[in-house]
C-alpha cells in the first residue's frame, strides 16, 4: 500500500517536471502569449471546465481573484441554459478539457466567437508531447493553446484523472503567479484582498489594531507621577506616552517606574519629564503588524508608539494587541 502511494506522488511529480520543461521551452512563447492576454483583459477572466476540470477551474479562479486578477467561475453546461449572459465583451475567457473536446465547451465556442471573446485553452492533448498533427477542437479555435499533456495517469487503471489533474491546477497557478507578478502585486496588495482569517490577521496594519484616541494612555510632561501612574493604571497597557502638544517627548514604562524606585525612595514628587525615556522605539502606521511584533522581540519590549514622519503620536501598539492576529 505505501509503495502505492508512494508511485502515484512520483509519477506526478513527473508529470509536472515534464511541464516545466515545455513551460520554460517550447512552449514558453505561448505561455507568455498567455500571461499577456490575460493581463491585458479589460473585464474578467472566465475560467470554465467540466467534471474534475471544472474543480480545478474553480480553484484557478479563485486563486486568480485573490492574486489580483478579476475571475469568476461559469459552468459549461449551466452556460447552455442561460448562465451565457456572464460573458460579456473584453472578458477573456480561460477553458479546461483534458481532451479537449468536452462537448459542453465546444459548444459554447460558437457563442465566444460570436461576442468576439478571446480564449485560452488549458488541454491534454499532446501538443508539445510529440507529434503536432493531433491537436483537439478547443485547441484549435483557441487565441493561445496550452498543453497540460502527461505520459500516464497515477492511477494503477490508467481512468481515474490523477496526473492530468496536477498538471492542470500547476499550470493555471503558474499562470496566476505570472500575472500577480506581471501586475505587480504586492505584500500590501494581497493583505488588502484577504482582510479575514489567518492571513488577513497575519497581514493586519498598525493602525488597524493600535490604541488611539480616548484609549491610547498620554500625560503631558509637567504631569506629576501620581497622575501618571494613575493613567498608567486607567489605560492598562503598562505603559504612557508623554506627549507635548501633539508631538512625542518620551514614554514611561512599568520598568522605567520599578528602575525609579531602586535608585530613589521618593519619587512622587517628580514629574513625567523627569522620569520618562526620551527616545523610545516608535513605528509608523501603515506598518505591518508583523514588523512591530519583531521589533518587540529583538528590543525585549511590549509597546510601541505611533507616529508620523514629523514625529506626531498617532497611537501605542501593545503586545496585547497582536495576540489576535494569531501571530503571538
């Protein structure tokens, strides 16, 4: 049984050696024939397959919208029953079919033409896999042809797609991947498109989760300790800022009051300026929360202030902060 298994992960990692390779070399000039016109679409990219095409149509699409590139998903066979009004002019259309003659995506061929639709075909039908005189319908009336052929399915009866599977959803994420690059399509870019769960959390902003206003502790630097350990204790971070008009002076921290009292008995008569440090870390708002949290971990410390380039507090960042992103 593990030597079964085993077989089947090797004889797909073939498959997708074998597709790097025409990637990279024959077919290398109608993948980038791809990426352009795809890029280039002024609408949406309309991925469509049938049967285990059409889950792997599905996945292209949606990994498609979350690199960047508009793409929904449309049924052939529910296209022929009205879900053809998807379709409009300057959508390009992106089409999957092992043998590249699924009767409900050749039927739709004369409907693409007819709103002059540009295709692209994703097929196994040995293009570049020997000979050239063998190639499919989808293949033939498409702008650009791509081969996703393989040698053999994983599967022991050779029925079961396996391999043409793997094959196919690499080559839609190579496509993917090219265009997100072709874009240029940023860390920023990609946090933007996934504000919920794990990776939106992970790719969350300063000022999405920072203390400000009302919440955020401040004294002034003429304040006296005893109010400044009050706010310290109202706000509950273990920390304040000391803020002259709107710019930062300083901060004091729990540590910087338990360092007072080693050294002096009586330090309430002092006042915020005379107790606080003058150059705390800072860090700007439209910073990753991620930096911050390094930050924290290579200066040992558990706030941070925020402020602008002229040096205008805008907020505290506390560790307590990040523990929901997941990160801590």
């Amino acid at each position: 049984m593990n030597s079964t298994g085993a077989n089947v992960v090797r004889i797909e990692a073939e498959a997708l050696r074998a597709l790097a390779e025409r990637i990279s070399g024959p077919m290398a000039q109608d993948f980038e024939r791809a990426v352009d016109c795809l890029h280039s679409c002024g609408g949406r990219v309309v991925v469509t397959g049938m049967g285990k095409s059409g889950i792997i149509a599905r996945k292209i699409a949606a990994t498609l919208s979350s690199t960047g590139t508009p793409a929904l998903y449309l049924h052939p066979a529910e296209a022929l029953h009205g879900d053809l009004g998807m379709l409009v002019k300057g959508d390009v259309v992106l089409a999957l079919s092992a043998s590249g003659e699924t009767e409900e995506i050749v039927s739709l061929l004369a409907t693409i033409r007819r709103i002059d639709i540009r295709l692209v075909s994703i097929t196994g039908d040995t293009l570049y896999n020997g000979s050239h005189t063998r190639r499919s319908t989808l293949a033939q009336a498409a702008d650009v042809a791509l081969d996703c052929s393989i040698n053999k399915e994983a599967c022991s009866l050779g029925l079961a797609p396996t391999a043409s599977t793997t094959a196919m959803l690499a080559l839609g994420d190579a496509l993917a991947m090219a265009l997100a690059e072709k874009r240029g399509f940023k860390e920023e870019d990609f946090a933007n498109l996934h504000p919920g769960g794990k990776l939106g959390k992970r790719l969350a902003r300063v000022f999405q989760l920072m203390q400000s206003g009302e919440a955020m502790p401040r004294v002034s630097p003429q304040t006296k300790m005893p109010d400044v350990i009050y706010e310290m204790s109202r706000k509950g971070l273990g920390v304040t800022t000391v803020v002259e008009g709107t710019k930062l002076a300083g901060i004091i921290s729990d540590g910087d009051l338990r360092r007072l009292l080693e050294h002096k008995k009586d330090v309430l008569h002092l006042t915020a300026a005379e107790c606080m440090t003058t150059t705390p870390k800072t860090i700007r708002a439209n910073e990753f929360a991620t930096t911050a949290l390094n930050i924290m971990e290579q200066k040992k410390i558990t706030s941070l202030v925020v402020v602008d380039d002229a040096g205008q507090v805008e907020g505290i960042i506390h560790l307590h902060d990040l523990w929901g992103t997941e990160m801590v």
